[in-house]
C-alpha cells in the first residue's frame, strides 16, 4: 500500500517528502508544525492562530494536522506543553518548599510574563464549548496531576504528613488557586500570596488524619 505524503516546498523550490503513516506521527513534520505553530503565537496571538495558518506557515496539509491534532485545543496544549517541559518540578526536600516551587516556577510564575497564560487561558475557554478541547484539556490535567502528585507523595514518605492524604486532591487545592487567578487575570497580585496560600493548605494537611 502506498504511504501518504505531505509534500512541502522550501523557500529555495525544491520539494521535501515528509512520510507518515496512519495516525503515526512523522518526527519531521510534527517538528515543523509545532514550530509554526509557535511562531505564529508569537507573531500574531490567540486571534491569528488557527489550524489553516499553521497548514500554510509549515508547508504541511490540512488533513495531516488534523489526523495528530483533532481540533485547535489540541494544537494549543502540545505547544504550550513544549514550554512547560522545559521546567522540572521542584524538590526542595520539604513539602513547604514544593509547593511554594510548583506556583512560582509550574503555574502562577510560568504564566506572569509570557504567552503561556495566554495560551491556557484560551484553551480553558474553549473547553467550556468544545467537547474535543475539554477532552484534550482534561487528559493534559490528568497527565499534570499524577506528575505533581509525587510532590505530596515524597512528603508523606518523610513523614511531613498523613499518609492517608489523597495526593491528588492534595495538588488540586493549590492548581484551583492557580487557575482561578488565571481566569481572573489577577496573577501579578497572586504572586504576593503564594506563601499563605501554601501555608494555609499545610495547615490542613498537617492536622489530617485518615480514619
């Protein structure tokens, strides 16, 4: 069976076959689109990106996009997630010291001066009418959730904590707080609150006791 073909031309006129097969993802071309993605939300924003300006920016074909990335959402959270696996989770040795790492580097500081907040922020929106977008959305959290929860479970192996704390409930107290002030376009004065925000959810998992 023949493979189908994106056939791309560079700026010079030659043509460069980019092979994929089936819902498979070609290194290559996943590379270029993700780059155009990029670059056009740095060009141009939110309001300048969509999968057909991204098709033309890569030289890629429609179809081939829409066989990685079934709507925009999508698109949007493997450029976003670019960004954000460039940062590690912190370990600073002491539970406090974690979550403090997570809203500063992982969320509120991640998101204050760059595109990001922008760009996560949309992808919220879009779930709230998209059923695809609040499934992309919704497996990326899932995805965020088991990672961050190792914060809470190294606590609890120190013995900082209870060990019957649910770890993921645990991460969602202080991702809710973080994605509110996102909603809300309050990061800036949120960054003044990360340290009694952090300290008030200890207070609560430190007198916890699972029955």
């Amino acid at each position: 069976m023949t493979q189908p073909v994106d056939i791309e031309r560079e700026d010079d006129g030659s043509d460069i076959a980019r092979r994929s097969i089936g819902a498979r993802r070609n290194p290559a071309s996943q590379d270029a689109i993700l780059d155009a993605a990029e670059a056009i939300l740095r060009e141009e924003g939110i309001p300048g990106f969509s999968i057909e300006a991204v098709a033309r920016r890569a030289r890629a074909g429609k179809p081939t996009i829409y066989r990685w990335w079934p709507n925009r959402a999508a698109l949007l959270l493997d450029v976003y997630k670019r960004f954000k696996n460039q940062r590690p989770f912190p370990d600073t040795g002491t539970l406090r010291g974690d979550l403090v790492g997570f809203l500063e580097n992982q969320l509120l500081g991640f998101w204050k001066d760059s595109l990001c907040g922008t760009v996560y922020r949309s992808i919220i929106a879009e779930a709230q009418v998209d059923q695809g977008a609040a499934g992309a959305l919704q497996a990326y959290h899932r995805e965020r959730q088991a990672f961050a929860a190792q914060i809470v479970e190294r606590a609890k192996g120190r013995g900082e904590i209870d060990k019957g704390v649910n770890a993921i409930v645990a991460i969602d107290l202080v991702v809710s707080f973080a994605w509110h002030q996102l909603l809300i376009g309050r990061i800036e004065a949120a960054m003044d609150e990360i340290e009694i925000v952090v300290d008030m959810v200890l207070q609560g998992l430190e007198g916890y006791r699972a029955t």
